[in-house]
C-alpha cells in the first residue's frame, strides 16, 4: 500500500440480503430525510453535529459549483471541458469523506483518531505528487492539460482555499472532539509542564541518555547558511540570546530524528514505567507525551551559554514525483536509487509552520526557504498527524473496531493438493473477507511441491518481512527456476523493492527490473508444474498486492485458475516483461497498454449497438479511479443511446453524472469505510451474454497507456453471479458508508430513511460465503 492507500474503516455492522432493499439495477435514492438513520433517536443524535458541518459545508460549494446545461435539438459534444470535472479538486472531496468518517461518532474513538490521521497522510501526498505538478506547470506557464481544461493557476488556488477549509475542519475536530474524548477514556495527550515532577525526571532522564546524543544543532549565520531540510521532518527554528550579551542574538535550525518514538507513554498512576517509555497494556490510564514537546523543553541544554528566547516547529513538503532518467540510464536500479535519494530534497510545495510560531521566526523562515505566500500552512494541532496512527497500540478493544469473521478457502488450506482442486474449477477469492493466506498457500505450496519446475511472479509492494518473498527464495533454494518482475519505480516503496531485488538475485532468482517508460502493475503469478499428462500451468490474477499486511484491509479479488487461454496468455506476458516482445492482443485477457483501452472501448460500443436493438443495456463499473477523458467520453455516449451505467467509484472521478440529456443515465457512488475498497469491476449485460473482468487497472490513462496492466475474464456463470449478487448489488444498495455523487462533482452522505432496511456492504457477515 502506498502510503495514501492506507484503509478507510467504519464501525457500522448491519446485515440483510441488499435483493431486499433494491431491485436490480434500481439507484439509491439519496433524497433529503430526517437526520435519523436508526431506530433509536440516541444513535440519529450522534450525527447531528456532522450533518450540520457538511450543512455548512455544502452550502459554501454550491456557491462554486453548477450544472451544464444541455441545450435540446443540439448535437452534444462530449468532450467539451464543461462536462468534466478536475482531477485534483475531485481528489480533496474524496478526502473529505474520510475525514468524515472520523467525525462519525458510531465509529470507535481510536478509530477515528486512525481516520483522522489517514486524512493527514493523504494530503500529504497529495502536496507532495499532485500539488507538486500543478505548482511546476504554473511556474513554466504549461497549458491545462485535463479533459476539464482548468488552467493549473485556477487549479492551484482553489486547491489551497479547499485544503485550508477542510484542515481548519480538522483541527477543530482533533480539539473540540477526539483530545477531549479521549481524555475521557483515561489516554491524554499531556504537555511535559502538566506532569507530576516524577514524571518529568523520568522523561528528563529519557531526553539525557536516549535522545539528546543524537540531536545535531544547527547554526544560522554567515558562516554558516541555511541548511537543506529533509522531506516531513519535523524541525524547530530558534532564537537564542547570550547570557553574557543580551545583544547577541543567534538562530538555529533542529531537526526532531525520526529514528526515535514519536510518542512517549507514561502511566497516570503509580505503575511500573515502561523503561523505553513504550505503551504497556498493563497502564489502566496513560499520559502521552510528543517527542517534539519534550526536545523543545529541554533543548537549551544543547546551547551552553546561551537562552533560548523563541522556537518554533515547521516541516516542509517536498516534490517527490522527479523523473527518472530511465532513456539515459545504463542501470536502472542505480538510477531508482539515485532518484530516492534525491527525493528527499526535491523542491519545496508547502511549509507547515506549528502552534504558536512567532511572527519573526514565520518570516525568517519565509526568507530562506524563499517560498510564495500561497506555500505556507499554519497548524494548530500537531505536525507530521500522519503519525497518530501509531495510536492505534493502545490496547483498548471498547475503542477499537472488533476482529471481523474470516475464512479460508479450503482447496487453498495448505494441507490438501490445491492444485488438483484448481484443475477441477477456478477458485475467487474475495479479501479480506477470504483470507490471503489461502494465495500464501498457493505460492508456498508450488515453492515446495517437486513437481512444480517453475514460478514466475511480479511484486509492485510486497511490504516488509513478505512471505511470498520467502516463498521465492525457498523455491530457488530447492532447484527451481523463479522469475521476479520487481517494478522498481512503486511509489514510495522503491528503496524496500530495490532490497528485495537484491536479496533475490543473491539467492539466484532471476530478477527483471520492469521497462523503460512503462510500470508493471499488473498482479500476476505463474506456476508451471510437470504433471503425468505433461506440462500444466496454473495462475494467480489479482486486483492488489502480494502484500499480506495491506491484504488485511484491502477488498481485492483474485482468480486462481489453469484455463489453458489465460495461463498462455499469462506465459506469453511474462516472456514480454522478462525477455523482447510485441504482441497487441491476447486470446482472453485484456493488456494495457496496447489492449485495454480498445477492449473496454470495444465494449461499451457493444453495449450501445446491442441497447439499440434490445433495450436493455446496462454497464456496471467498480474501480478506484475513473478519470480517463476518453473513457468518460464513451460513457456519456453510451447515456445519451439509453445505456444504463452504475459506478461504484472509490476514489477519484471525473466523470459529471446524472446531466440531463447527458449523463442522466449514470449514477456514481462511493464506499468509504472500515476497509479500503481495492476491487475492480466491468461488468456489460451484453443482451445477457455477460462479459464481466477483473483486475489492475483503473480507468485512467496511466493505467491505460503508460503501464502494463490486466483484466482478467471471469468466466463462469455463478462465480459471475456471486459477484454481480455479493459485491456490485450489495454495494450499490449499501445504505451505511454511501456518499451520492451529484452532476456538480459533490457527494452527499446517503442517510437511511426510518424504516428502511439497513445494508452494510462491508459487514463479514455479508461475505461467510465463497464466490465459486
């Protein structure tokens, strides 16, 4: 998981069959009802406070937002910019509901502060990527490059008025709502001054001997300038003055190390401490105290003879999203390496300045980092929130999301002969409902199985301590060919995968680096087994990542199958990714960047000429992003034939629904809740010839053009059927985590009318059943 794929979780628990609720197809009706979502009025009172936020909050947008209007008798342009919404500003509405989701008072206390802190980590890498770009297209005065065509100064400044609201948001709630609550629940956030003096020896003691040998002051001056600040550290500015000279004043520059706990835990009570000040279940009440709060009480130690007359904190945000000199570059993996050592210091997107900075340390800074007005952020709650996920070790299971029921899918249980029961049917998995350690299973039992002779894989973001890497080196360890594609140029996960790579290639792996120009996102393992009947191949295609952490609070799908199409086609892949290779179609999976696109095109079309002559086109689409123009484009084509069009769009979409004369045949929604929604969907009725695929790829042209990506057929009836019933229905008729987009861009939270049934699509209980 890149760092902004981190889950979105919720606390709602509901159950009942989503057929009951809606009929196929049928849209959810978000008509304004009374603010009371339960049957008790207790549960619709603990909204009430954040339905009157987005109140406000909405009526500030409609001041910003319109509906085209489609003129009648008049041919329709479908790419007129009007009719598309921009990528970067849709972006921070999907921020928006996760921050939601932390104001959401039937969600658990430390749940919310997790929500609150993953809101935090997806701006910063928003800055950090998408702002980023914006800011260097103002600066070299680049045209908008975005099917809506808002050029990038408009882009910018509406991003800062929008970011600024929803941060001012945040802060209150993190003030006003989560301290206090949590204080309530005996675990306070405490400054070093509010402890007994007991206490503060303790962390006197702890600053003396754990962290102060590692802080490195910095100087200020002529003779020294000002030095070159690392990527969302946290750091002080200072004025110190000489106990000699009141006259003499200095500045200086410290950085807060990042290799120390950020939080410090201390009981309330007589307990034992902890010796590294870590959290210890046995604390009945804890007091948490930032390791920046206690560096800027004790750092006058570090200035012998001189007072420290005013500090403040600041973290910068830097461009992360360089080029790699791929064209240029002999070796790639040296050049990924040298490109994340550079990103650390990339140029300079935002500076956050902390609580209670004085006006001549803000202006000191502002000099020296030489950034605009527009790049500065003033913070009222702690820097670097991100961090307050770390929260999530207090052990308190009241304010904790309860372990959900999961399952294990039998032919995949590690003791029976998986491979025998895949050639006897194809096996879906739906995580985390099914757990990933059934693919483990499968990976690990073809690294042991001697008739196995060869495992091609690819790893996007493995994660730390991966089993399927310990799978691949037990596997070449006993003899067999073991092929690792490792996309060396994952966002944020390029030094843990240049690592990998290297490990494996120790270990006599043979490892593939990926291509010039082109990620490889596709999710793919081959198993090639010697059998009595001869060569037999079996394959794993997956909507994530062989990543069994994020496994566990993403919803992905996966096929294991040994068609003999979709194996070939997944041979002849590997042998493009791995040796030289053009192949523009494939017998069954659809392969961006030459395939995809056509392919989904080629079918929409379809959909159309078939709704023409039959009436009943329909298209249902789950992804994460859908934001490709050309896409989009078909889309409304496809609305304006007649053709109904359901999309259950996590993330990012650009696409304008519910037009008249347009987009009326469309309905978008999104699921933010307990879990990350990862799958995707593309479902066509066909005239009832259904052509369903999963996989990769989001409809974005990154995907579509500039990645190696696959969608995979799923190609029996029930398996087709179960998803259609337990995913796609289920979550267009979830009446729990649904925000309703409109034609303006917004998204309303759906609220439940009295008395209608409720349906959680992200319930466990909803999912006790297999897909095959």
């Amino acid at each position: 998981m890149g760092k902004a794929d981190v889950s979105e979780m919720t606390a709602t628990e509901g159950q009942g069959d989503a057929s009951v609720v809606l009929k196929v197809g049928d849209k959810v009706d978000n008509t304004k009802t009374e603010n009371k979502t339960s049957a008790t009025e207790a549960a619709a009172a603990k909204k009430t406070t954040t339905a009157a936020k987005r109140t406000r909050r909405s009526t500030t947008q409609k001041k910003t937002r319109s509906i085209p209007e489609i003129k009648a008798g008049k041919p329709i342009d479908v790419t007129n910019p009007e009719f598309y919404l921009n990528r970067e500003i849709n972006w921070i509405d999907f921020d928006r509901k996760v921050l939601e989701q932390a104001e959401d008072k039937s969600v658990p206390l430390l749940e919310r502060v997790k929500f609150l802190s993953i809101f935090f980590n997806n701006l910063d890498e928003f800055f950090m990527v998408r702002v980023a770009n914006v800011w260097k297209q103002v600066q070299s005065g680049a045209e908008a490059t975005g099917a809506d065509k808002l050029p990038p100064r408009r882009q910018l400044s509406e991003i800062g008025r929008r970011v600024r609201e929803l941060t001012e948001e945040a802060e209150e709630l993190w003030k006003k709502d989560l301290l206090p609550e949590l204080a309530k629940q005996s675990i306070r956030i405490v400054d070093y001054a509010d402890l007994p003096q007991k206490k503060r020896e303790i962390l006197s003691d702890y600053f003396d001997h754990e962290i102060f040998p590692i802080l490195t002051p910095q100087a200020i001056d002529s003779g020294h300038p000002f030095p070159l600040v690392s990527n969302t550290s946290i750091n002080f500015i200072i004025e110190l003055v000489s106990e000699k000279n009141k006259n003499d004043i200095r500045y200086a520059r410290l950085k807060c190390p990042n290799n120390v706990p950020r939080f410090l835990y201390l009981p309330k009570g007589k307990e034992d401490v902890n010796a590294k000040l870590a959290y210890d279940s046995s604390y009945s009440e804890v007091n948490v105290v930032l390791v920046e709060d206690l560096i800027e009480e004790c750092m006058e130690r570090l200035f012998p003879g001189y007072k420290v007359n005013a500090a403040g904190q600041f973290r910068i945000t830097r461009n992360t999203d360089g080029e790699i000199e791929e064209d240029e570059a002999d070796d790639l993996l040296a050049a990924v390496r040298d490109y994340v050592d550079q990103r650390r210091f990339g140029d300079i997107v935002r500076v956050e300045m902390g609580r209670g900075m004085p006006v001549r340390l803000a202006d000191l800074l502002i000099e020296h980092l030489e950034v605009k007005p527009h790049q500065i952020y003033k913070q009222k709650i702690p820097l670097a929130f991100s961090e307050f996920m770390s929260l999530g070790c207090i052990d308190r299971p009241k304010l904790q999301y309860k372990a959900d029921p999961t399952k294990l899918a039998k032919e995949l249980d590690g003791e029976r002969d998986c491979f025998e029961a895949i050639k006897k049917r194809d096996v879906v998995l739906y995580h985390p409902y099914d757990r990933f350690q059934a693919v483990l299973n499968f990976i690990d039992q073809a690294a042991r199985d001697p008739k196995v002779v060869a495992i091609k894989q690819t790893l996007y973001r493995c994660g730390s301590d991966s089993p399927v890497i310990r799978s691949l080196l037990e596997a070449r360890r006993r003899g067999k060919q073991v092929t690792a594609v490792v996309e060396l140029k994952a966002r944020f996960d390029e030094e843990r995968n240049i690592n990998w790579a290297e490990e494996l290639e120790r270990a006599g792996v043979n490892v593939v680096y990926g291509f010039v120009g082109l990620k490889i996102h596709a999710k793919l393992c081959l198993v090639v087994r010697r059998e009595e009947g001869g060569i037999k191949r079996y394959v794993h295609i997956g909507t994530g990542n062989y990543n069994a952490s994020s496994a566990k609070i993403y919803t992905d799908l996966g096929l294991i199958t040994a068609d003999e199409a979709i194996c070939a086609d997944v041979t002849d892949l590997f042998n493009v990714m791995t040796g030289c290779g053009d192949i523009s179609t494939y017998r069954k999976l659809f392969v961006s960047p030459k395939s995809l696109r056509p392919s989904i095109t080629k079918l929409i079309q379809e959909e159309v000429a078939l709704h023409r002559e039959h009436g009943n086109g329909h298209i249902m689409i789950k992804c994460n992003q859908l934001v490709d123009g050309e896409i989009i484009a078909e889309l409304y084509k496809a609305s304006i034939a007649g053709v109904k069009i359901e999309c259950v769009v996590r993330g990012i979409c650009c696409l304008r629904p519910g037009i008249p004369g347009l987009s009326e045949n469309i309905s978008v929604k999104s699921i933010v809740g307990r879990y990350l929604e990862h799958a995707r969907v593309y479902w066509f009725n066909h005239n009832g010839d259904e052509r369903m695929y999963i996989g990769s790829a989001d409809m974005m042209s990154r995907n579509l053009n500039g990645r190696i990506e696959v969608l995979t057929p799923i190609l029996h009836e029930k398996i087709r059927r179960n998803i259609m019933n337990n995913i796609m229905r289920l979550q267009l008729a979830d009446t729990e985590q649904s925000w309703i987009m409109g034609p303006t861009g917004e998204y309303k939270r759906f609220v439940r009318p009295k008395g209608m049934k409720k349906v959680d699509a992200q319930n466990a209980q909803n999912h006790l059943k297999s897909l095959y």
